[in-house]
C-alpha cells in the first residue's frame, strides 16, 4: 500500500515510577498507521500494548512519563499543550474503551452525552447537535433511535452502549478510531454484531483503525497488518496474512498455539450418578419492600435438569444472563432454589449451612475472578488450608502446612508461595491457587464458573492442562461453566447450551458442536469459530 | 509460556521469602508520607509524656504553692535572687540583729550577723518561719558570741510553664492532663471499637431482618441527646472517670457499626466470601477471617479521627463539671480555666491549647496519611 502513513510512533517509552522503583511499560516501541488501513496490536495482559496508546493520547496515569516521538499527520504529539492536544484528540483521532459502562456518564441522556463534545468542538446549534447525533445513532444501527436519545446508559445493554461509544467517536470523522479491546466485556455474538459495524463503517467513512486486543480470532478475521507486543517491545509485525501463516518468533507462534486442543472421551455409560438435580429453578425477587406489595420476580433458572457421572465433565455454555453461573450455585446449595439435587442418594436440596457442611468437602467450586476470589488478607497457606479448618478439624498446624504445600506442588506451584499474599501473584498462579484450594479436600466433584475467563490463553492453556491432569489423578467431575466454547468443547465431555435461564440444546460434545440443532448455538459457534465469515457476509450485504 | 516463569525471582532462587502484606506495602506509603511521620513521632513523645511525664516531672500535679500563684512562666527559678534578699532581710530585721553581710550563692543564703549582746542560736527560727528558707544552721559563731554566720537553703523552684490560679505547676499539670485525655481517647475509642466492629459486621452480614433490627436501634440511639445521655449516667453511676467514658464510647460506636456495616455489605457479595462458603465455613469462621480483616482499614482510619474527636467531647463534659473532677485534670479542663484567666496570665492559656492542637493535628495528619496508604486505587 503507497497510503499516506496519518499516525507514527518513534521509539515510544513508557516509564511509570512506583513504590517498588520505576517499572519500564514500553520500551522503545515502533508503529505506523497509514489511512484508511487496519491496524491490530495483540499481545497478553501485562505487555504494554494499551500504555502504547495512552501514551500517544497523554492519558497516562499521574505517575507515568512518556518519552519518544508520536506523531499525528507531522504534527507531534507528545509534549503538546492540552488545549492543542484536544484539537487532535477526540476529533482526528479518538477512542473507544473495554468497558463502554464505565466510559458512559450515568447521570446524562445518550442525546446529552453526543451531542455535548458536537456542540463544543464543532460549535453547534443544540437543535443541529440533535440532528446530528440523531444521525449517529442511525448510522451505528441503534434499533428505535428516536427513543433511545432520552435513554440513560443503565437502560441499554452492554452491545448498545458500546454502539453509543462508537458513535461518539465517529461525532468528529475521524482520521484514526483507537480501539482499546472494545468487545472483550461483551458476548461472543454481540462482539460479532459490533465487529461487522466497526468493519462497515470504516468501508463507509474511509478511517483507519489501531485495534488492541489479545483476541487472535479477531485479529485474524479483521485487521490488515499486525503488531505483536511481549513485555513492553513490539516483537514482530507484519500482514494479518504472514503473521498468520509464517510466524518468525516463538512467542507469536506461542500465541498462535494457544488455542485451547483436546477432547475428552466420554464417560462409560454405567458409571454410577453422583450429582442428579432435577427441575432446578431459582428466581429473585426485587423490590416488594415495606410500603410496595408488588415484588418484581426475575426466574433466572427454570427447570433444568442434569446428572454427573463419575469422572464425566459436563459443560454449561451461555451469554451473561443466561442463568449458568446461578445454577452453579443453586446445585451446591449456595442460593435458595426450587427443585431435587440429590448427592449420591442423599437428597441435598433445601439444607442450611449446617446441613451442607458434610457434603462441602465433596462438593468444590473455583471461582471465575482469580483476583477477587482470594482474601487479600490472608496468606496463600491460610487461604489453601481454611477447608481443613472446617472439615479435618483434627489436624495439627503442622499437618495442615505439609497438606498446603502437597495441594500447592500438584496445581504446579512452588510451596514458599505459602507464606506470601495473593496480590505478589499473576492471575494464573492465583486460579492455580484457587484450585488447590479446592483439591486440598479430596472432593470428588468441583463447579468450576468461568476458571479461564479472566486469562490470557496462554495462561488458559496451562489451566486446562491442570484441570484435565488433576481430573486424571483424582477421577474428579467437573461441572465447567463457561461463555467460551473453544474451551468447554476441550474440557467437556456432555455440554448443555443455555439461554435466558432455559436450556436450549444439551447433548454429547462432539455432537453439539458439530451438528448444533437450534439456531441459537449455531449463531453461537459461527460467532465464535467463524468470525471471518461473519463479517464478510455481512460487509457484503450491509444492514 | 510466561505464567509460571515471571513474577518472581526469590522464588527461582528458593530462599524463603516472607510475603510483603497489604499492612507492609501501607506501612512503606506511609514512611514517605512526612507530615505522617512527624506526627507518629509526636503522637509517640506525648504517649511517653502520658505515661511517665507525671513521674519524672519536679512537681506533682496536686501540690500547691500559695507564694506562687499564677507566676509566669519562665526559665529562671522562683523565687528570683533579687527577691531573696529583701525577704531575708525583712525578716531578719525582727531578730535585732546587725547584718553585716547578706549573699545568695546558688542556692544558700550566707548571712553575718552581729550584735552588742550575746545572740541566742534560737534566733535561726525567725528565718526558718518564712516559706523560702530551709535548713538554717550556725555555721560559725565568735568566741564571745556576739557575732555569726548563718546559712540557709534557699528553696528555688522552676514553673517552666507557670502555675495556675491555685499555684499549682501547669507543667505537671498538662503532663497529667494528656494522660488522662489520651486515656480516655484510647479507652473510648476501643470500646467503641469493639462494639461497632462487632455489630456492623454482624447485621452487615446477616443481612435482612437482623440487619434490618439492629440498624433500626443505632438509629434509636442516635436520636437521643447526647449531653442528657450523659447526665443520666452520672446520675445512675456516679462521677467516675473511667466508667463515664466506657459511656462515651458506648455512644461513639454508632457511626463505626455505620462504618462496618457498610464494607461488610460490599465484602459479602465478593468471591472470597462465597468461596468461604462453599468450603463450608461458618458464619463465624467468615466474620472472623475474611470479613473484619478486610474491613480493618477503613475502621483504623475512623479510629484515628475519633480519638480526637473524643478528647474534644471529653473537654466539654469536664466543662460542664461532668468530667474528670480535681484535682485530677484534663486538657479541656485546663483550657477553659485559662480562658477564664486569660487577661491576668495569657500562658494559662497558651500551653494547654499548644498542647491539644499539636495532638489533635498529629493525630488528623496520621489519620490523613494512613487512608492514603490504606486506599487501594493508589494501588
């Protein structure tokens, strides 16, 4: 391509002082956007590839120093005055973030929230702003836009809210949108749906797109060029099309093999039924306060049924909302609900916490946020041995730390982790954490809610081998909750599909995925296995 | 694959490691924080001046000197070597004798004396009648008796800060004071520690129609005046100290039961509490380890913004004669009596109220410093 090269970054570092000493985020990065083009920039959790980009725009953190050379059409960016800087950012070039909730002022109408930045840069009448943004909604497909102008965030769902954020970005046209991991908080469907726009607009407004995820499949199906970043340096770059097919570095081909492999046979048929839930329902109740009789009821779970057999792990695929974390928790007595649960013919369904307390040692779950599912007050050692506490009360201090430091070298970590706390770990040491907490009590089932959602799939990979090595070792069941398909069609030997609280399509893995029966797990799998063609199905005939 | 590899040198190398708490990481933020620092260091010379000032101080907090009422305060010792002399010589001028020579040397008074007639030794109790003079003794007497040397001990006394309307030494008596205003911070601080953690954390927790009670009587308690509250115990227990500020903290426990109430709510929907759980742990076993811990910065915070606030409310009470009684006494005591003098002797005033804003500041400053070093957004 002979295009004009808009956006230029020279030997980019990023240095951020801490407590601990000054940390080096970026060190002496190199990129180039030219127009019109896609840019991606992929890498894991920790290389710097969003400090890059805060840096460009002077949005880092109070304690960070940016030093090198970016430049936006000739014009440098860095070391620029605010005011200046503002001409550039936000109407040439602009952002779209994770977490379109948080970017969104709550207490302002969607109409108040574009319109506002129209009027002051692009000096606006309000009935022109309105106008205007009237039109952007339209032009990002926000069904009913009439009425969603007087909508406040909290209204809209997460797709919508991150339509809002895009066409606030596209207020000004835009020379370069900068997409900081845009779809990671969202569903496999919805990332496809905002994707398939992003792809549209640009073919309608001609901007060019630096797109930072760690998603490969996205970078695959979407950008031009690639910029591969580890730790702080941009390792190689190349075409989409290069990258892909020849990659020079060992840690992009890395990348490229962390795709979760595998299968899991199923279990024999005779293998005895350890868990049976029956009818499983669980429904909230809101409001119905003091003063208000009508309380509003939300049936999260209705009437699911299923049984785990030894050894077999059965997997609950789902979009949030669709009940599968909350039936986790209502099998294991964890939320009130209706129904039969019945624990190897011991009927568990309805006991208090008292009555649960015998089976808990058999009945395990690991938690989808390895940073919230550990206390930060305690040591790893405390937290590994609290089970003990409460069901092998006999044991002496002593044998309670030689059984941590056993758990902790089978999840495949070193025993002095014991003594420190879980903020000195990665994410994935502290899921391994987590799942020794588990294995430490010997169950013989475990619910595992979202256990590589939060990691990078590298580190994904390595916790599926754990999970598949300990279930070798110990003839454990799994119950593995996840959104992410790749995953549960590695882990998982029986899958139920499940929406809005309802199951949708269950069956042997294998079968699912390769001859999904409803529409719905179709959308799911094309969205999550097939995103090429998603896209340019739709680039052909837009909506 | 980096998950395993990164994070951690001390591990590869496989020395034995003590992990770096939460309370470790604060403690660093706080020792760059110098405005913290310099109050720890005061808050800890006024718990060393709490504890042992009285003790080592020349005077005793209850001992009256009726020579020196409100005397300034000063350097120099009382009484003043120029006001020696005239007062030995006033009294010496009833025992008829001839003062040939009269010195203040340090602290003895050396005086030659003659007469025409022979001079009784008795005479040295004219001296010994006046409050300055101590220990007369002869120390040569003439062979015909009728010329001496006397020397007595001159008691001379310091009032680094001065004496109060009593003449009783504002020094001990501040020194004192923050024994006891530190006392009663620290003992009602913890109890109201101890009841606020205790009940938040548990109708937190509980949640619905426990919480739902047990809020409702914070806000019973909160609806009763406090200065009729504090009559009424008077009334029922007497006028003792320690017991009216258990009753204080017993009424400063509301806004930390508020306080813990609040983050217990926030830390029961966390994972780590579910995760508590679904192991199985008792309610307890949760409030105990994972619930209260977890709240314990915040509750440090309030604490350090409620001593001082109780040693103000302390202040009040004692002004209105409900508090610490003489002659024991207390800061809020001792400022408004140097309010009422505060025309005839300003140092009255001055010296207690230095000594209560310096303690009140660095107690506000650790509390400031500490919340930045407790804030985990700095993280």
């Amino acid at each position: 391509m002979s295009a004009e090269r808009i956006f230029d970054i020279r030997n980019l570092h990023v240095t951020f002082d801490t407590p601990d000493g000054r940390i080096n985020a970026v060190r002496g990065v190199d990129m180039h956007v030219n127009a019109g083009e896609t840019v991606a920039v992929v890498g894991e959790s920790g290389s710097g590839k969003s400090q890059v980009m805060m840096a460009a725009m002077g949005l880092l953190a109070s304690n960070g120093r940016a030093e090198g050379a970016v430049s936006y059409r000739g014009q440098e960016l860095i070391g620029l005055p605010k005011n200046r800087l503002n001409r550039i950012r936000g109407a040439k070039i602009t952002m779209i973030f994770q977490e379109p909730m948080t970017s969104l002022d709550p207490l302002y109408t969607i109409e108040r929230q574009i319109s506002e930045p129209i009027m002051v840069h692009g000096g606006l009448s309000p009935s022109a702003a309105r106008r205007k943004a009237l039109e952007l909604l339209k032009l990002v497909h926000i069904p009913d836009p009439e009425r969603r102008l007087k909508s406040y965030p909290h209204e809209l769902s997460g797709g919508q809210r991150q339509r809002v954020m895009i066409a606030m970005a596209l207020a000004n046209d835009p020379d370069l949108l900068i997409a900081d991991e845009p779809t990671t908080a969202l569903d496999v469907t919805i990332q496809a749906e905002i994707l398939r726009l992003l792809a549209e607009l640009q073919k309608k407004l001609g901007m060019a797109i630096l797109f930072i995820t760690h998603d490969l499949g996205i970078v695959e199906a979407f950008a031009d060029r690639v910029y591969v970043m580890q730790s702080g340096e941009v390792v190689e770059e190349g075409t989409t099309r290069q990258i892909f097919t020849r990659p020079a570095k060992d840690y992009t081909k890395m990348l490229l093999a962390a795709e979760p492999e595998g299968s899991k046979p199923p279990v024999q048929d005779d293998s005895p039924v350890l868990l049976d839930a029956k009818g499983v329902s669980v429904t909230f109740t809101a409001g119905g306060g003091f003063l208000s009789r009508s309380a509003f009821e939300l049936k999260a779970v209705q009437d699911v049924t299923l049984s785990l057999r030894a050894g077999q792990t059965i997997g609950i695929v789902g979009e949030s909302g669709s009940g599968k974390s909350t039936l986790g928790r209502a099998i294991l007595q964890l939320l009130p609900s209706d129904g039969r649960v019945v624990y190897q013919s011991v009927p568990i369904q309805g006991l208090d916490r008292a009555g649960m307390r015998p089976y808990r040692k058999n009945l395990q779950m690991v938690f989808q946020d390895p940073y919230g599912s550990l206390s930060p007050r305690m040591t790893v050692g405390e937290i590994v041995t609290e089970g003990l506490l409460v069901h092998e009360p006999q044991l002496s201090a002593r044998e309670r730390d030689e059984a941590a430091i056993k758990a902790l070298k089978e999840v495949g970590l070193d025993p002095i982790a014991r003594n420190r706390f879980p903020h000195e770990f990665s994410g994935g040491q502290r899921q391994r954490i987590a799942i020794a907490r588990a294995v430490i009590l010997k169950p013989t089932v475990i619910v595992l809610d979202e256990p590589t959602s939060a990691l990078d799939r590298s580190i994904q990979k390595q916790i599926i081998n754990l999970l598949r090595q300990i279930q070798k070792s110990y003839g454990l069941s799994y119950i593995f909750i996840s959104h992410d398909l790749a995953v549960v069609r590695a882990l998982a030997d029986y899958t139920i599909v499940m929406r809005t609280g309802r199951v949708v399509e269950e069956g042997p893995t294998e079968e699912v995925f390769r001859t999904p029966k409803s529409d719905y797990t179709r959308a799911l799998m094309q969205a999550a296995f097939n995103l090429k063609e998603v896209l340019s199905r739709q680039a052909v005939a837009p909506a | 694959m980096t998950d395993i590899a990164t994070n951690t040198p001390e591990l590869a190398a496989g020395t034995a490691v003590k992990g770096r708490s939460l309370w470790a990481t604060a403690l660093m933020r706080l020792r760059r924080n110098k405005a913290a620092m310099v109050s720890l260091l005061i808050l800890i010379l006024y718990i060393f001046a709490g504890i042992s000032g009285p003790m080592l101080s020349p005077h005793h907090y209850a001992t009256v000197y009726p020579e020196y009422v409100r005397v300034p305060a000063s350097l120099e010792a009382y009484p003043r070597a120029e006001e020696i002399i005239p007062q030995a010589e006033s009294v010496l001028t009833r025992t008829r004798l001839q003062i040939d020579a009269i010195e203040v040397n340090g602290n003895t008074l050396h005086v030659e004396a003659s007469s025409e007639r022979e001079i009784d030794p008795r005479m040295t109790r004219y001296l010994e009648r006046s409050d300055i003079f101590s220990n007369v003794r002869i120390v040569e007497t003439s062979g015909d008796s009728r010329s001496v040397v006397m020397e007595a001990d001159v008691e001379r006394l310091r009032f680094l800060f001065g004496t109060d309307a009593n003449g009783r030494d504002l020094l001990a008596r501040i020194l004192v004071s923050i024994r006891i205003s530190l006392m009663i911070g620290a003992l009602a601080t913890g109890v109201a520690l101890i009841i606020g953690v205790a009940w938040g954390a548990t109708a937190g927790f509980l949640g619905g129609r426990v919480d739902n009670v047990m809020m409702r009587v914070v806000d019973v308690l909160y609806a009763l005046p406090f200065t009729f509250f504090a009559i009424l115990l008077v009334v029922f227990f007497g006028r003792n100290v320690v017991l009216m500020f258990v009753a204080v903290g017993a009424v400063e426990w509301l806004d930390m039961a508020r306080i813990v109430r609040g983050q217990t709510i926030s830390l029961r929907r966390r994972e780590f509490v579910q995760a508590a759980e679904a192991l199985g742990v008792s309610s307890g076993g949760i409030l105990r380890r994972h619930i209260i811990p977890n709240t314990l910065g915040p509750v440090i915070i309030y604490m350090t913004l409620l001593i001082p606030k109780v040693i103000l409310l302390e202040s009040f009470l004692s002004f209105l004669g409900l508090g610490v009684q003489e002659p024991l006494t207390s800061l809020g005591v001792l400022i408004s009596e140097g309010a009422r003098n505060m025309r005839s002797a300003p140092y009255m005033l001055i010296y207690p109220s230095i000594a209560l804003t310096l303690l009140l500041f660095s107690l506000n400053f650790l509390g400031d410093g500490l919340r930045d070093a407790l804030d985990p957004r700095d993280r």
